[in-house]
C-alpha cells in the first residue's frame, strides 16, 4: 500500500495493470484487508475491475480461507451478469474443494454442465 500511495503522491494514475498486480501482492502476503481497501480505491481512480481482477479476488480470498467472502463474489458476479468463464468455475471449484466443501462444489459442477457444455472438459 505504500507504493501505492507514493504512485498517488507523485501524480502517477494507476491503471488497472497496476491494480492487478498489486491486489495479487497483497493476497500472497496475505494482506487481505488491504486488497479489500485498494479493490474499493479502484471506482475512485476509474480504473474498472475486469475478469482477471475477479479473478484475482476469487483466487485471493480463497487462499486465505476467506470462503465466505469469495463465495460471495462469485454470486454477486453471477447475478450481474458478468461473464463467468471456465477461469472463473476453475478457481471457484478448486476452492472449495480444498476447504472441503464437496457439496458444493458438486453443486457448482453441476451447474457448470448446464451453462458452459462441452467446456466442462477443461474443467
């Protein structure tokens, strides 16, 4: 977060590469209230979220047992109409199956079959 904050000090405008990168950084540091800070900063500095941005934020708060909350991004992307990739239900199948969430993840299996067809094989 301080190299962010000196970006913003000096003028720089971070764009969404930035972004990402430095929402990746902090899961894998396990900072996960500052990627939920700077994930908000990203309206303010119009750089909009794109795919790998939730992806990034599935994949982060999955690895830092926040299931809770990475669950309620993928619904929340569900029901906006967002695509959802089979990125998307890789990322969100392999979570839940480390967290031992086997119902689930059988759930979403299914309804990967229903939505994504033929693509189910990549899974």
């Amino acid at each position: 977060m301080k190299l962010f904050k000196e970006m913003v000090c000096k003028g720089y405008k971070p764009n969404l590469i930035t972004f990402n990168t430095l929402l990746t950084s902090l899961f894998q540091v396990g900072k996960v209230e500052d990627a939920r800070t700077l994930f908000s900063k990203m309206i303010v500095h119009e750089a909009t979220p794109d795919s790998s941005t939730y992806g990034i934020l599935l994949d982060g708060f999955f690895k830092n047992n926040c299931l809770t909350e990475a669950m309620e991004q993928f619904h929340t992307r569900e029901r906006s109409g967002l695509n959802l990739g089979i990125d998307t239900y890789n990322c969100v199948l392999d979570g839940l199956c480390k967290a031992g969430k086997l119902d689930l993840a059988s759930e979403l299996l299914g309804s990967c079959l229903i939505r994504l067809g033929t693509n189910i094989f990549y899974i």
